[in-house]
C-alpha cells in the first residue's frame, strides 16, 4: 500500500495537520472514534463527512502508527510499482519517449513527448493488474492520436494500444461505441498483451487482504471480511469496480468513467458491478457528445476539488444530489 501519496495538507511526518479533524501538529492523542488511514481521495472525503458528525479532535487521519480505536477506516490507495516492469524506471528517468500519467513526476513528460513525436509507432499499455481509473489508457491514446492529426504526423504513425484484457471496455454498450472510434481513426488494438519489459537505447496487515494483495471488503458495506470494526473505501479496496473517485458516493457498484475521445468530446460511461449501464442523463451516453466534455472539463474539477471535499457548501450539496441514475431520475 501507498503511503506517499497522503496529502501534505493532512499530516505531518508522524502525526496530523487536518483542519477540521482534529487541532494537534504532531500525534499526541492516542484513541479516535474513527481511525483514517490515507489522506488521499477516499480517506480525505470520508474523514471531512465524519469530522462533522463526530466532533473536532475525535478523527484522526495518520500514516500507520500504533493507536487505538473503535472503529479503523483503511484509504491508502494504491501503489505504482513500476519495477515490476523490467527497465521502465531507467526508462523514465532517461527517456524522453517514455512517460507514466500516474506519476505527478512522469506525467509531466508527456505533452512535450507528443508534440516533438516525429512519425514511428506510438505505443499505449493498459497492464494486468488493477490501476487507477482505468479509462485513463485510452483516453491518453485518443488524445495523442488528435495530435499526431494535428501537428501532420498521423500518416507516418502507428497507433497502437496493448491492453492485457480481452475486450476495449468492460461495458459492451460503450465497448461497440468505442470499436467504432478505433475503426474509424485507424488505431491498432492488441488483446490480451502486457507489457513485461522495456529496453532502452509486508507485513502485520497481510490478514487484512486478499491474494490480489488489496483489502478485502464487502462490497455492499465495505466492511471488511474478518474484522467488523475495520472498513476501506477507495483505491485499496477489493471492490470489483474501476479505481475512480465517482465510485466512493456508493458502494453499490456504481461507477464513472469519462471517456475522452478528442478535444470537445467525451463518452460519459456509468455503469454496476454487473457491467450494465447506469446513465445520470435522459439521453444516450454511449455516443461522443460536447457537453460532457464539458461536464468532465468546466464542472467536475469545482465538484471534486469543493464539493467532494466539503469547501463549498452549494457545490457539495450538488455532489450529494448527483448520486448516480436513482436519486437524479426521480
């Protein structure tokens, strides 16, 4: 599990700095109602709604430590293990082709990458193992491959995407929309291919997870298998859903996947845990449409940044009333 992607906000290096959690720099208290670990997407949203109902000082969001409490709220996301993949970090830190949108420090190779792309085969990899939103290999591909059309560099390129899974998308009503867009823009697809090399030119919590090595929860409750005082929410969870923050408002498996295809459009994918369309709006999101584009550019970062965390009061009041097809339909 990550332990370094917890919010520079949240804690200190050993105890906590959370505004509304609790009023101590470093941990001197030693019991919460409610125990946060993670100061990420999950673990900031469930302590800012429980921070509220519970009292100042009586939740506590921390790396891992030795404290008691009555109830443990696991959120640590997940962890990028790019060694896992032989060469890749050398390659990262060395070439300029190869870039990594997970990394706050990689990802900032990635649009000089494409605008100095010359011609050859552009390679994009969706890997064998559970990611973060994983929509998110796609829509870089889609974005490249407008670019390569833009900057006159489309007709020597190769576009290629090897995913190590058997179908584009796990929902086959936005996997035809998608074999369509493919089709049409002349991209490559490889099923059932990982990336395994690239070639340059712990624990006392092992009883908290599942052989896959994340926590193992119900994914009605959330509530863990074993002990029924310890819950997860997020990234680190096993819950059979994408690794996306739309997922944390339910635990009934639903799911948002904003697929962009090319600047101004986007494909709004909501569905379950059984893979079948969940859709917000009265009309077909399977098809690449301007305003969820916007939606996903002008509206989602306000609604995430100031209403999923509890800043605005108005924003958060709409991200409680957008809670998927049931509460906005009625």
């Amino acid at each position: 599990m990550a332990t370094n992607n917890i919010s520079k906000l949240l804690l200190s290096s050993r105890g906590i700095i959370v505004r509304k959690f609790s009023t101590t720099v470093e941990l001197t208290q030693k019991k919460y109602d409610l125990l946060v670990i993670g100061g990420g997407t999950g673990g900031c949203s469930i302590s800012n709604k429980f921070s509220s109902k519970l009292g100042r000082g009586n939740v506590g969001v921390i790396e891992p430590n030795e404290i008691s409490y009555n109830y443990l709220v696991i959120a640590m996301g997940m962890q990028l293990n790019y060694g896992d993949i032989k060469g890749l970090v050398e390659a990262l830190k060395n070439d300029d082709r190869v870039c990594s949108n997970y990394s706050p420090v990689y990802v900032q190779k990635t649009y000089p990458a494409l605008l100095n792309f010359q011609g050859g085969n552009a390679i994009f990899t969706f890997p064998n193992t559970p990611i973060k939103c994983a929509g998110a290999p796609q829509k870089i591909m889609y974005l490249a491959e407008e670019i390569f059309r833009k900057n006159g560099k489309r007709d020597n390129t190769k576009v290629i995407f090897n995913t190590s899974l058997g179908v584009i998308f796990g929902v086959k009503k936005y996997a035809d929309r998608l074999s369509e867009i493919i089709q049409k823009r002349n991209i490559e697809v490889n099923f059932k291919t990982n990336l395994i090399e690239v070639k340059p030119e712990t624990s006392e919590a092992s009883s908290l997870v599942n052989e896959a090595g994340f926590l193992d929860v119900r994914k009605d409750t959330l509530q863990h298998t074993k002990y029924p005082n310890i819950f997860g929410i997020g990234d680190c969870t096993s819950l059979p859903t994408s690794k996306t923050a739309a997922a944390l408002h339910r635990y009934d498996g639903y799911t948002s996947c904003p697929l962009i295809t090319g600047r101004g459009k986007c494909i709004l994918a909501e569905f379950d845990y059984d893979a079948q369309p969940l859709e917000t709006f009265p009309i077909d999101q399977g098809k690449e449409r301007w305003t969820m584009y916007h939606m996903k550019k002008d509206v989602m970062p306000p609604i995430y940044w100031q209403g999923f965390l509890g800043r605005s009061k108005n924003l958060q009041k709409i991200d409680e009333i957008w809670n998927g097809k049931v509460d906005i339909m009625k």
